[in-house]
C-alpha cells in the first residue's frame, strides 16, 4: 500500500510512523518549509497521549524533548489556590504528562518518521484532490501531482482536505478567546506570588480569562494567556502593552509578564462542527483536520488516531480501504465527540464572566477533591492498544495469511 500525508505537523508525522510500521510506502507533503517554528509555542501531552506514543516506540524521544509536570494547581484571580490535582494522568498513574515546545516535538517526529522510511517533502500545497476506483490523487498549487492508495488529511484547522472531500464542510469559527504564549526570565519565578514549584503547572482563572504557567528546567518560566475577547488583537508589537493592561490587577500574571523575554504572536482559539463526512474510499481526515479539541489534549488525540488508523488498514485496508477507514471512524468516534464536549466545558470554564467565576472559585474546590478523578478517568486511563506489525500486514497484501 502507497500512503501519502498531507499536512507533516504532529497529526501527519505520527500517521507516517504508524503506516510505516505496518509495511506502508508513505509519503507526507507538508505546505510549509517549516512545519515547526514557533508556531504553538509548547503543549502538553498527558498519559493517553504519551501512551499511544510508546505504541509507535516514540515515547521516549518526546519525554527527552520536554519535561515531566506531574501536576496541575487551580487558583483564582485573587491568588487563592482552589486545589491541586495530577496533571493529564489519574493519581495512581507513574507516568507524569510532559510539556514541550511544539516546534521541538514536531522535529522529534519528523526525525522518527524519516528514520522509518518516510519520505517527507516541503512546501508542496493541496489545492484538490480526485478519487478514483483504485487510486487517489493529489493536486498541488505548483502544478504536481501524486497518486497512492490511501491519502491522509492531517492538514489542521484550516484544512484543505476536509474541503476537498465535502463541498459543504464546516468551516472553523473563532470561539471568543485567543491565546498568546511566551517565556519570562527566571527573575519571575522569583517574584511571582505563590513562588513557582517545579513540577508545577498553575491554572489562574482571571477576570478576562485564564493565565497557564510553568516552570522550565532552564530557570525560565513558560506561560500562556488565554483571553476572553470578541477578537484577537490586531497588532502584535503592541501585545506585551495588552497584556500588561489586561493582567494589571492580577498580581501572578503580572509578575511573570514584566520579565517577558518572548512573545508569540496571537492565536485565535477555533471549534469546528461536527463534520458529516470524515473520510471516503480512499481518503480519510485525523488531527485538528477532524476534530480541534484542545483542552491540552489537542496533540494527545492526534497520535491516538494514527495508531487506530493504522491498525484499522492492517487488518482490513489490504482489501477493502473504505471499509478500513469505516472501522476507524467507529472506534475513534465516540472518543472524540466526548472530548469535543469535554473541550467545550473547558473553554467555558475561561471565559466565564464574573458571576460565573465567583461560582466557580466557591464549587471548584470540592469538584476538584471529590470528583476529578471520576471525571477524567475515561481519558487518562485510555489504552489505544499497539500498532500490528509489517510483517503482518505484508502477508495481506501477498495474500499468505
């Protein structure tokens, strides 16, 4: 089987992986020279994530390329910690969720997935795509093309994939918060209220959002703001003045954004409706191209469709792709429709007003000692299971098992 990806961010190399684990010739066609940068600035992938990725015998190389944060402390906009909980893992689980740069993380992966033997090109955009009896194929803005018997869209949000395989597909829309990430000098982990403790991920809920920080093991703390807002600001030079101002009351976040060292540029936060068609004979969508969850689960799910994808094609793709592809739908589906409600009641949790936060910072803390655990049990302790092997998958194809 010839596979090609397009899109060679987290979602397209970690399929690349997965499909070359089962004996496929992949190609990934990323529309960027660089896939990596600075785009995302860090994220996290708890114990699911992690999980599916020592399914793909990647999990040691992402854990080398971050940091473990075992866990997650909630305060409100006042400083008053609400509770303290195990970041992206259940209590009992040994395995702390890491924090990494995503450009770090993607270059991890590309380098896995090139050391299995996929092909990964640059700067090749999909304009189209046709899909034939027994093959599809790829059209890109420079004029090419490329055929094979299987095409992944992991091309993200704005996902050119998605399109091309329904005319009427949802579009994404601006969910009335935008982010924007940096890193401040060690100074702030100094003076910030509170103090920052290694191995701490701290949640603030403020009155016009939520503000994430952590600790580097560089002495530099990473951040990010989460701001409530009818759209994202427009100028980026003027951004470290925005966030002063917005942050001026809380005393945490404005300490960690004096010393700022680094600014990203805004990101605005996206939801995407249900989408009706997920995948065809030959074509099937995974990553943000399906689902944008967030919630810190964003990457997480993106390995977990590869390795179901993966095992999908090995026990049926040899035969009948679009079946194939229906048995991955209906194992992922659930899952993820359940994420995207959790995803929705995380975004709410930021961006409520201040009636809402006064409710929450009297609820939360006994939600939190009383039945977290219970809630998010269903996603930490998720097994995807392991990937088939070549050998396995070849002898399909050859028709000797």
């Amino acid at each position: 089987m010839r596979a090609i990806v397009i899109g060679g961010g987290i979602a397209g190399t970690t399929c690349a992986i997965a499909l070359r684990r089962i004996g496929a010739e992949v190609t990934v066609h990323e529309a960027y020279a660089d896939a990596a940068g600075e785009v995302g600035s860090f994220l996290s992938l708890a114990s699911n994530g992690l999980r599916a990725l020592d399914a793909l015998d990647c999990g040691d190389a992402v854990r080398a390329a971050g940091f473990p944060v075992p866990d997650l402390r909630l305060c409100s906009a006042s400083g008053k910690v609400l509770g303290q909980v195990p970041r992206g893992r259940r209590a009992s689980d040994p395995s702390p969720s890491v924090t990494v740069m995503r450009g770090r993380l993607v270059e991890t992966l590309r380098e896995r997935a090139s050391h299995a033997g996929a092909r990964i090109g640059t700067g090749r955009r999909l304009t189209g795509l046709d899909q034939e009896a027994d093959r599809v194929r790829a059209r890109f803005a420079d004029g090419t093309t490329d055929e094979a018997d299987l095409l992944v869209g992991a091309d993200g949000l704005w996902s050119v994939t998605r399109g091309a395989l329904d005319g009427r597909a949802p579009r994404p829309r601006y969910c009335g918060l935008y982010t924007v990430s940096g890193i401040s000098g060690a100074r702030s982990a100094r003076s910030a209220p509170g103090g920052l403790e290694p191995g701490v991920f701290t949640m603030t809920f403020g009155r016009r959002g939520a503000f994430l920080d952590v600790p580097a093991p560089d002495g530099t703390v990473w951040w990010s703001a989460q701001v409530a807002a009818p759209e994202p600001p427009a100028a980026r030079s003027r951004l470290p003045e925005v966030l002063r101002e917005l942050y001026a009351g809380e005393d945490r976040a404005s300490a960690i954004l004096r010393d700022a060292v680094r600014v990203d540029r805004p990101t605005p936060m996206h939801t995407l409706a249900d989408v009706p068609v997920r995948y065809g004979d030959r074509v099937v969508l995974v990553g943000d191209a399906l689902h944008p969850v967030g919630a810190g689960q964003g990457a997480g799910m993106a390995v977990e469709d590869a390795v179901v994808l993966a095992r999908a094609l090995a026990r049926g793709g040899a035969d009948s792709p679009r079946e194939a592809l229906a048995a991955y739908d209906r194992e992922r589906r659930p899952r993820l429709l359940r994420m995207a409600k959790a995803a929705g009641g995380n975004r709410d949790a930021k961006s409520g007003g201040p009636l809402r936060r006064r409710v929450q910072d009297l609820v939360m803390p006994l939600a939190l000692r009383h039945f977290h655990a219970r809630a998010t049990d269903w996603l930490y302790t998720y097994d995807v299971g392991t990937v088939p092997s070549a050998t396995a998958f070849s002898a399909r194809l050859d028709g000797t098992a």
